[in-house]
C-alpha cells in the first residue's frame, strides 16, 4: 500500500496522470476496511497499530533497542 501511495504522490509531483495508481490505492483502501471490518464482525476488539506505533518501532529499530528473535 505504501509502494501504491508513493507512487502516486510522485506522479501527482511531476503533473502526470495518476488515474489508475489513484484507483489501484482507493481500492486497496476498501480492501483494508473490509477486512477490518470482517475481524471486528468475528470478535476482534484490539487496538489496531497506527502509523505512531509504526514510527516508534522504526526507531526503536534503529537504536538497537527491539530484541531480535
């Protein structure tokens, strides 16, 4: 999802038609929800990570301090 949205970002950039990047992302975005909201339907009532959860790995990552397994 992140390739999809960087590239339509680069094409939005450089003034390019992003049409079907731009479809190919809303459509993975849909996707995201169904699927949330199939886990949700089946019970699933943990706190799903955010993009701040994602960040504070990334560095926690870079700082040597996540024990590997």
């Amino acid at each position: 999802m992140a390739d999809v949205e960087a590239r339509v970002r680069d094409l939005v950039d450089r003034d390019r038609d992003c049409t079907e990047r731009a479809r190919a992302q809303m459509d993975l975005r849909r996707k995201i929800n169904l699927l949330i909201s199939e886990w949700k339907a089946a019970g699933g009532g943990e706190v799903l990570p955010d993009i701040r959860d994602r960040v504070r790995l990334r560095s926690l990552r870079s700082e040597g301090r996540l024990a590997r397994r």
